[in-house]
C-alpha cells in the first residue's frame, strides 16, 4: 500500500468517537465482550473491537435525563468541552446498546434488566430514526453516567485517511443482561478473557488495532471488573505513529 513517513500537509480532522469497554465475572476470571467487523467496513474491517462508534449530533441533546457524573466532570476527564463531553457520554451509551444490546440507563427503581421490550427502540436507533434522547425520554429511562468509567482517549494516526478521536469507556455488565451482538457490523461476538484474545491475535486468529492490544494487555492485570474500574487512571491523548521498518509498519504509541 502507498504509506508515508511524513504528515500529509492537510490530514484528515478525527471524528469524535466513543468505544465501551464491557466487562463482567466469571469462574474463569475478568472477561471483555469483543466483536469481529464484517470485511465490508470503511474502518476497522475484519479487526476485532470493542462496541462504540461515531458521535452522532443529536447525542449532545441537552434534554437527556441523566444521573452520574455530569458533563463538566467527563469534561474535565477526557478534555474538550461540557457540550462535547455529554455527546461522548452519550453515544457510548447509544453505541453500545445499539452494537451489543446492552443499556446503561434505569428507572427510580433500579437498573434495567430485560431490555427485550426495547428491541424496536434499538433498530430505530440504528437507522438514526430515533435519538437517544427521544428513546430515553418515550420509555422513561435515565441514562446512568455513573455506570461508565473513563479508561483512555486515542486519536487515529495523522496518515489514515478516515480518523477517529476516541474516548475510552469502561463498564460492567448490568445484572440480568447480556451482550448479544444482533448487530450488522459484526461477524461474530462474543466474552473473552483478555488474555486468550491476546493470544488469538498472536497466533494470527484474530487482529486487533494498536488501542485494543493495549487495552486487552492492560486489562489482563485485574483479577476481576471490580478490580479493573476501581484502579487510578490519568487520561493521557496518545496519536500512534506510524514508521516504516524495511517492508514493514511500525506503531509507535506517544501521549501528547
């Protein structure tokens, strides 16, 4: 492929993005929902990712009905602005239900269990015929900020063509739910050990980005998810740098 050493004089603007990092406890230990890209997608194809995806306007909606961590708060976590912030918080919430069915909102009484009666909401939702803040709002739910943790904030490197400014999100599996990936841009989902996806992409069965080898190798360190979302972090921007090495590409991870 054509590649450069240098920055493009006029690189692509990253797009604002969230991925969430799900984790839940079993008898074998911390496991992490993973899901295969289908071939056919502009980024990412065939790689093996965590749930999230681009920010889509509407998630900066103020009218969300929200609990945790205001919007200044994740601001000052990840950086940017209060507005910026919301829409990040947002369209994790709305990503991951949309990619794995999973909903991180509740109601005066608890968190949500059985989201079944939701599955209409979650394909309007994925055609953009609904707003999160619109689904929320017509099932009387409140998105529940308190139930994400913020993990790591990666920027695509500058000689992509299609770039991505990602914010990291950690979250545990909501009791009485589960992942299940009906989702059309994945081939395959489902729960992992990080340490045996590590293993699948060492061995050639799987790939995976430079985020999620890193994210995958830093979680394989916690024995359970309690463990993994109560550990101190420092939110740091890293811009992976690309260099040649003879005919091969190597990544090379700077925080700014």
């Amino acid at each position: 492929m054509e590649f450069s050493d240098q920055p493009p004089q006029n690189p692509a603007v990253p797009r604002d993005a969230a991925t969430v990092i799900l984790l839940r406890d079993t008898e074998q230990g911390l496991e992490v929902f993973l899901q295969r890209r289908v071939a056919a997608m502009a980024f990412a194809a065939g790689m093996t990712v965590f749930p999230g995806g681009g920010v889509d306007h509407r998630d900066a909606d103020a009218s969300v009905s929200w609990a945790g961590p205001s919007p200044s708060a994740w601001a000052g976590w990840f950086g940017g602005t209060e507005s910026v912030a919301r829409a990040l918080v947002c369209a994790a919430v709305r990503e991951t239900f949309e990619e794995s069915g999973v909903l991180l909102a509740g109601t005066e009484e608890g968190l949500v269990g059985d989201t079944s009666p939701f599955t209409g909401a979650r394909e309007a939702l994925v055609t953009r015929e609904l707003s999160l803040a619109a689904f929320l709002a017509g099932a009387g739910l409140t998105l529940r900020a308190d139930l994400l943790r913020p993990w790591a904030h990666w920027v695509t490197p500058v000689q992509e063509k299609r770039r991505y400014d990602t914010r990291f999100f950690a979250a545990v599996l909501p009791p009485g739910q589960d992942a299940d990936g009906k989702t059309t841009e994945a081939e395959s989902s489902g729960w992992q050990r990080p340490k045996d996806a590590l293993a699948d992409a060492e061995a050639g069965r799987s790939t995976l980005m430079p985020p999620t080898w890193h994210t995958l190798s830093e979680l394989a360190e916690f024995g359970t998810a309690e463990e993994a979302l109560a550990a101190e972090r420092t939110v740091e921007t890293i811009i992976p740098r690309l260099i040649r090495e003879g005919d091969k590409i190597r990544v090379i991870m700077e925080a700014e």
